[in-house]
C-alpha cells in the first residue's frame, strides 16, 4: 500500500503542484499525442493506439530508436 494509505505512491495533495510543473509542448516535440481524458479510459486507449498506427513512418521511427 502506498503512502496515502489508498495505494497510490504519493499523495494526493501533491497533485496541484504537479499540474503546476506540467509544460505544453512545443515545437520542438512533433511527436505529441494529444488526448481528451473526459471519456472512458478502454476508449481513450483505443483512440490513441489508432492515432498511433496511422502516424507517418518517420514519426514512428523516430520514436522508436
């Protein structure tokens, strides 16, 4: 079990200072997925892998090295 008791690793009231740090992307990172997260998650996941298997084959190769 986790420090908060819930069986996560941190707690939860760390959770403001994380979205605080978290930065955009910029230009300099092409290879960023974007994803809603106000739907399921099996759905989330399926969009996602989607995207991913209809990149361009530099892109997939890029992250893959």
């Amino acid at each position: 079990m986790g420090v908060s008791g819930t069986g996560h690793y941190m707690p939860a009231a760390l959770l403001d200072s994380q979205w605080l740090a978290l930065e955009r992307p910029d230009a300099s990172e092409p290879d960023v997925l974007h994803a809603a997260i106000d739907m399921p998650v099996a759905l989330i996941v399926a969009n996602v892998g989607a995207r991913l298997l209809h990149r361009p084959q530099d892109a997939t190769a890029k992250v893959s090295a």
